[in-house]
C-alpha cells in the first residue's frame, strides 16, 4: 500500500498487526511458550529452555534481512526464523539451540501467529463498533421524531423518522457484534499438532498436556484436532468482516443518495476542501461514502478468495493456505479502514431536518395516500380505494394541485364521509410515522 493513500485505505494500528514485526513477534511467542511448558512436563531440558525462551522474548533479536532472504530460499518464514533460534542459543550455549521448535512444524506456529493477530484485530475492530453503535443510538435517539420520506425504488414511499432508519441501521450493527462475539470462541483456537497433526513426535502421555499447557500459555482454546486443512475459522471471519462492511456501505450508500444537491437530507462531517472538485468549486463530494463503498467492496472480493481457500487437499495443502498469506491482512486491513471512516461519517454527520420537511411535501400530497386508501378501505373496498386514490394522485403531479385539494371535492370520498376536518390531518406526513419511535426506543433501548 503507498504512502499516500495508507492514511485512507489503512490505520497506523492495523497496519502494526500485520506487519513482518509484529507476525514475527508471534512466531516467536509460539516458540518461547512452547519451550517452557515442554520444560515443565520434562520434554525438553529447562536450561535449554532458558536459552531459547531468552532468545525469544525480544524480536530485536532478529536478523530481518537475514530472515527475508531465507524466506525467499526457502518459501517459508518459519524455518528461517528457527534456524536463527538455533543457531544464537547454540553460540551461547552449545547444544541447547537444537531443543527449540521441538515436536511441532511451520503450518502450528504460522496459523497460531495469524490467530494471535486475529486476537488484536478483533479488539481493535470490536471497539470501533461499539463506538459506531454508540454514535448511532445517540443520534436515533435524538431523531427519532425527525420525519422525513422513505424511499422505496428510488421513490418518495411512505414518512417515516429519520431516526427509526438510523435505529434500522444500529439494529444490523448489533447482529454484527453479536456474531463477532460469537465467532471469537471458534476462531482464537491454537494450531499445535505436528506434521500430520497426531502429535506423534511428542510422548504420547505428555502430548495432550502439552497442548493444552501451550494453549493456556497462549491464552487460546486447544483444539479437539488438527485443523491445518479446515480453514472454516479464517474464512467465517472473512464472512463475518464482509457483512460488516456491507453494512457500512449501505450506510455510506444511503448518504451518497441523501447528499444529492436535489435532495439535501443530510451531509459528510465538513472539513475545508474535503470533497472539493479541481474543476467545479461549488461541489462538495461524499468522499468518506465513496471510500467505504470501495473498501467494501474490496472486502468481499477477499472474502471470496478466503472461501476458495477453504478447498484444501489432504492434511495438508498444496497452495490454498497461501492464498490466505496474500488476502487476510489486507481483509483486515481494509475492515479496520471502513469502520474508522464509518465511525467518523456517523459521529459528524450533519442532519438537515428542514430539508426533510420540504421533500415531504415535494409531491403534493402523494406520500400520503396509503393513509387516505387505508381511511377509504373500510367504506368502499380496499381495491376501490386504491384505485380512486391512484386516479387522483395522477391527476395531482398532472396538474400540480395539492392531493387533499382533489379529495375534498371528490364526491366518492365525500360519499364515504371523510370530510374536509378529517382530511386535513390525514394528509400530514408528520402523522403517518406509523410506531417508528417507538421501534426506535426498542432498538436503542437494548
């Protein structure tokens, strides 16, 4: 990613997850948990896992020029680095080098690292949402009486408030949360089985043990049995990170629509110049909304490569697990990017609860007419009302005349006995929200 766009596509902190420091610092936790608790069950000598948990606790330690050039020889990180392990104890002390990395192989320590990061990214993406959710309920709450016109087909449909559809979009947030918690327990689950994932280099009154001490070491769930080729885990969090920022991008969408100059609904958080055309000075662009959309949609494009990768052969494969090297940081990455700008977009955005007010009225009295039909109903039939409403609604965007103008006039609805006291608010919009605060209330209560 170049530097230009980092600060946009990116965060400083997803950024320090997924990079060959912090993966490497991962790797060598493995390495120095390991150590230790096959000291404490006898497997190893305690003085050589002295040595290597020493040599482990300190990625400085690590010649990273050294380690790239091993990877590209080899085509693994992981050897390379517990070559570097070996050799540096065994300078210091001959011998005790040659006990790290005892029992287990590559695919344990890589998986275990990326569920470790997977741990910090979760945090980092756990509390932008819950800051977002925050946001969102202060914002329904304070909307939730604000009317303005639901569009359905791009169309003026029915009123509604504006904050029973920030309460829609908080209540899809909570589901989110809901899963991620859920996923947590699945997903942050150690990878340590050895070469077919029997555990069959380790003593086999010890090797449960073992794995259960270095999953505790670890703060990781044991698994119940190797899952070097089920990568179900990795590709439900891509599933899960996909929805989220689908959901960030129906958001980012509804503004980029609600921006429109003829609309005016609502507006991005202002900072001079941001949006500004190098051509057109009066233009003022949803640039956060646009930014979401493109990552989400980025997102997915990963997520899908994270399920191809689901398709792995044997115990274990030949070139789906790399696919996941390439995709997963950048899926998260980019997740992280889309809640930072969905978390600034809600926190500034600007509501223009007058505007709403004047779209309400833009045809005439036409986004009433469900309610006047619905009066109708019981006196002439459901089908006769809506089509006697249908006929005079036509008229009024014909003619340019209020809708309640032609109903008062109109013998069938005189006829049915609504008369010109009962229309009146009848044809307000602010008296057709239907129970949209109180299911505002109920979602921003939970």
């Amino acid at each position: 990613m170049t530097s230009i766009f980092q600060t946009i596509f990116a965060t400083p902190e997803m950024l320090a997850i997924w990079s060959d420091t912090r993966r490497t610092s991962f790797y060598l936790e493995f390495e120095r948990g390991l150590a230790i608790v096959q000291a404490q069950l006898g497997i190893i000598p305690q003085d050589a896992a002295d040595a290597i948990a020493e040599f482990c606790s300190d990625v400085s330690n690590v010649d990273f020029e050294e380690l790239r050039e091993q990877t590209e020889k080899i085509g693994y990180p992981v050897l390379g680095l517990v070559k570097q392990i070996v050799r540096r104890v065994n300078a210091k002390t001959p011998g005790y080098g040659e006990w790290a990395h005892w029992g287990t192989t590559t695919q344990d320590v890589a998986d275990t690292a990326a569920v470790l990061q997977l741990r910090e990214t979760l945090n980092i993406i756990m509390r932008a949402l819950e800051s977002i959710m925050a946001s969102l309920r202060d914002l329904a709450s304070i909307h939730k009486s604000t009317p303005m016109a639901a569009r359905s087909n791009l169309q003026q449909a029915v009123p509604i408030t504006f904050g029973f559809k920030l309460a829609r979009l908080l209540s899809t947030f909570q589901r989110h949360h809901e899963r991620l918690l859920q996923l947590k327990g699945r997903l942050l689950v150690l990878q340590f089985s050895g070469a077919a994932g029997t555990l069959a280099t380790l003593p086999a009154d010890r090797a449960l043990e073992c794995q259960m001490a270095l999953a505790q070491f670890l703060h990781l769930s044991p698994p119940d049995i190797a899952w070097h080729t089920e990568r179900d885990r990795f590709a439900e969090l891509a599933g899960c990170f996909a929805l989220l920022t689908g959901t960030c991008a129906k958001f980012a969408l509804d503004v980029k629509l609600l921006m429109q100059t003829e609309v005016g609904e609502v507006s991005e958080p202002f900072h001079d110049h941001r949006g500004a055309s190098s051509t057109m000075p009066q233009k003022r662009n949803p640039i956060s909304s646009a930014y979401i959309s493109a990552i989400a949609t980025s997102v997915r494009q990963h997520a899908n490569a994270m399920y191809e990768a689901m398709v792995a052969d044997h115990e274990r494969s030949t070139g789906p697990w790399q696919v996941e090297w390439i995709v997963l940081p950048e899926l998260c990455i980019l997740t992280g990017a889309a809640l930072k700008h969905t978390q600034s977009l809600v926190i500034g955005l600007q509501v223009h609860p007058e505007a709403m007010l004047r779209n309400l009225d833009a045809t005439n009295g036409g986004i009433v007419s469900e309610a006047v039909m619905m009066h109708l109903a019981p006196h002439i039939g459901r089908q006769v009302a809506h089509d006697l409403v249908y006929e005079l609604c036509r008229k009024s965007a014909k003619n340019n005349v209020h809708l309640i103008d032609l109903l008062e006039v109109d013998e069938r609805v005189i006829s049915a006995g609504l008369s010109k006291e009962m229309l009146e608010p009848l044809c307000d919009p602010r008296n057709y929200l239907g129970l949209s605060v109180e299911m505002v209330e109920r979602v921003v209560g939970r």
